[in-house]
C-alpha cells in the first residue's frame, strides 16, 4: 500500500546492456519497501511521449505498474525489461509522431517536450528515473530544466558518459570482449594469421583499450588517435614472429581512422540523434595488414580473421560489477528521492559512490560525448597499445570524471 501517495517512474534508453534489469528490480524493490508507488515506462523516451492523455491512465500500453513479483527475477538477466528506443524527444520525425498526436505537428521534426511533461504529469510522477547514456540523460537534463524532478542513472558500454567512472553494462562488455577474443585465438594460432577484432566505441576507446590491458590483444586502435596501417602492421608482425603460435590479435574500436581517413559508416542512416550506423574500419584495418605484410614478412602474405564483436559483447547475463552497481546506483537514487534531492545523476566519483548534477552530461559541439581516453596518459601512440606506467592513485578501469583529455 502506497504510505505517501508519491510515484516514481522509471526507463531505459538507448542501446541495451547487461545491468539495466538488476538496476529496474533494485529500484522498483526499494521503492516499494519506501512506500512509493512505481511506473515502469515502456521504450524510453518513446514511451513518455506516447502517453495519450485522453484515455485512462490504467489504459495506457507504454506504462506498467511494477510490482516485487513482476520485477523479482529480471535481476539476473541481460537486456531490459522495459525495453528501450533512441528517441529523441526535441526532434521527433513526422513520420514518428504518435498516432493519437498526428495532425497536431506538421513540420519535419517537432519538439514533443511539452506533450512529454504534460504526459508524466498526466500520470502522476513525481520523480523520474531514466537509466542511459549521454543522449538519453542530455534529455533528462531538458525535463529538469522544465520542472520534472530527475535522477538520472549513467548506462554505456563504452563508459563516456561524463561525470563518473563507471557506467552500467561497461564491465560486462570488457569480459566478454575478453572472453570472446582468447576463444578466436585458437582459430587464429592455428593459421597463424593476424586476428583483427572491432569492438563498439564511436567516440571513446575504452573497450577497445581495456581488454587490451587485460590481455586480449597485442594492439588495439581508438578513435582519439589515427594509425598509420603500415606502422601497425610492422608491429603486429613483430607481434606475430614473438607468438610461439605465430598469430598476432589487434581489437579495433568501431570509431577508429586511419591517418587522413575520415570514419567509416556501415551505411547513410542516422538516429534520432543524428549518429550514422558505425561499422567497416576493422574490416579495412585487415586488408591493410595483409597489403602491407609481406614488406615486413620476407616478402609473404599474412591472412586475416576479421570478425565483429557487435551485440555479443552486449547480450546475456550481467557480470558481478553490473550486477552489484546497478543495484547500488538504484539504492542511491532512492536515497536522494527520500531527501528530497533532483537534478542528480548518481556516479563513483574518486573511487566512491556520489552524485554529480545532471548538468555534467555535456557533450563537444558536434554533438558527442567529451569524454574520452587520455592519450598523453594511457595512450602509447608509437606502439599502439596502452601505457601501464604511473597510474598509481588513478581510477580503476582508467575511466576517470576528469573531463580534460
């Protein structure tokens, strides 16, 4: 029984990732056990928008009451349990306008902002919880900014959501990546071929540079830094003749460049938010090794296995970091709501757990997350892999809330 007639709804954006269902139980778990009554909202920022205010608030197929029985077992699967979208609420395409709204835009793209605060205010939330990364939490910031009273949750298995080192699903990206590349190696040895690996990370390299850290690989390429392909794959052959198994692996974020080169896209679609689906460069990475291997190879041609990680990094169950943190981030951002805290986003901040203001998911002026490897740092831009040096006192995971570069 609800003991202070409040409500707290919660939604997932963007991309999916292992983390976002142990985040929804903790959440929906606590709040209830606090009193509150809870809405999960269906397909993020879609589903906010799609609210239709004439029908009754018990018929509406984007809301739905979380209960302890319908939340209790989510928590050890991958994916949400709400679903999720890349809507952007500011720019809503004509042709996605809800079907209870058409008629009352007309123009290309619309801003929905004012149906989305009449919507959540139609249905009686008082405190919003959106779980995201930079675009869905730069919205967050806009409804905030219009009076909804916001925490926000940082979600992104490329770990660049500003303002805290550590974003839900990023650990359990970095073990798959891991595991994943130590299962090809068999593949790989037993041809003794160079294993070329792309990983996501449109704008930040740390699930490229990480696993690499961790063993998975002899060089990785970010997008903060252009390769010349000849100088990679004179190491990588180096690499290779060092191998008892003769192979040589090089992971490859989805965003990286070659010198010169602009980004490689998988073809000319864009979201809602303006980003072209990213996918190419590690295949073009690998004919550039095979073109130029035999110049540091005796004159022989190296072969390739080229083979994207994509949604396999990002499917299955949460690893324990993405089990216990998001049960801790929904834990705090209970704790604010009980001190009457908004305009939040919960983070680990100097290794502990805090808040920041909503207002650090900033992004570049192209659009674009402003956090991203620390090259001079962590970067070894000569021989393409990470620097182990003076990182003492550093964050773990290298994913600091420093906003320099």
């Amino acid at each position: 029984m609800n003991k202070n007639g409040l409500t707290i709804g919660i939604l997932t954006g963007g991309g999916d990732v292992p983390g976002l269902n142990p985040a929804i139980r903790a959440v929906t778990l606590r709040a209830l056990r606090e009193g509150y009554n809870v809405l999960g909202i269906k397909s993020g920022w879609k589903g906010v928008i799609s609210i239709d205010r004439s029908k009754p608030k018990d018929e509406q197929p984007f809301c739905i009451p979380l209960k302890e029985v319908t939340v209790n077992k989510i928590g050890r699967t991958g994916g949400t349990f709400l679903h999720s979208s890349r809507t952007k609420a500011t720019k809503v395409a004509l042709k996605d306008i809800p079907d209870h709204l058409v008629g009352a835009y007309s123009d290309e793209y619309n801003d929905l902002t004012e149906e989305a605060v009449a919507n959540l205010k139609y249905m009686g939330i008082d405190y919003l919880i959106p779980i995201g990364g930079d675009d869905t939490l730069s919205y967050a910031v806009r409804l905030h900014n219009e009076g909804i009273k916001v925490i926000g949750i940082p979600k992104t298995m490329d770990g660049d959501v500003p303002g805290t080192e550590y974003c839900i699903g990023f650990s359990t990206c970095i073990t798959r990546t891991i595991e994943l590349t130590h299962e090809l190696r068999t593949c790989a040895g037993s041809h003794e071929r160079f294993l070329v690996l792309e990983v996501f990370g449109r704008n930040a390299g740390f699930s490229a540079l990480l696993p690499t850290i961790g063993g998975a690989a002899d060089r990785c390429v970010i997008p903060e830094y252009s390769i010349n392909p000849e100088q990679l794959t004179a190491l990588m052959v180096e690499d290779r003749i060092n191998n008892p198994s003769n192979y040589a692996v090089v992971l490859v974020s989805e965003g990286a460049t070659f010198d010169g080169q602009d980004i490689v896209y998988a073809n000319a679609e864009v979201d809602a938010f303006g980003h072209k689906k990213l996918g190419g460069i590690g295949e073009q990475i690998g004919k550039e090794l095979k073109r130029y291997s035999p110049k540091f190879n005796r004159g022989k041609e190296i072969n390739i296995i080229n083979q994207k990680l994509g949604y396999l990094v990002r499917s299955g169950q949460p690893d324990a970091l993405d089990s216990i943190i998001p049960t801790t981030y929904a834990n705090m951002a209970l704790d604010l709501i009980k001190r009457g805290e908004s305009g939040h986003m919960v983070c680990i901040k100097n290794g502990k757990f805090d808040y920041v203001s909503i207002e650090a998911v900033k992004k570049d002026a192209k659009g674009e997350s402003i956090k991203k490897v620390n090259v001079a740092k962590y970067y070894d831009t000569n021989r393409y892999r990470p620097k182990y040096q003076d990182i003492i006192g550093d964050p773990m995971m290298y994913l600091t809330t420093d906003l320099t570069r």
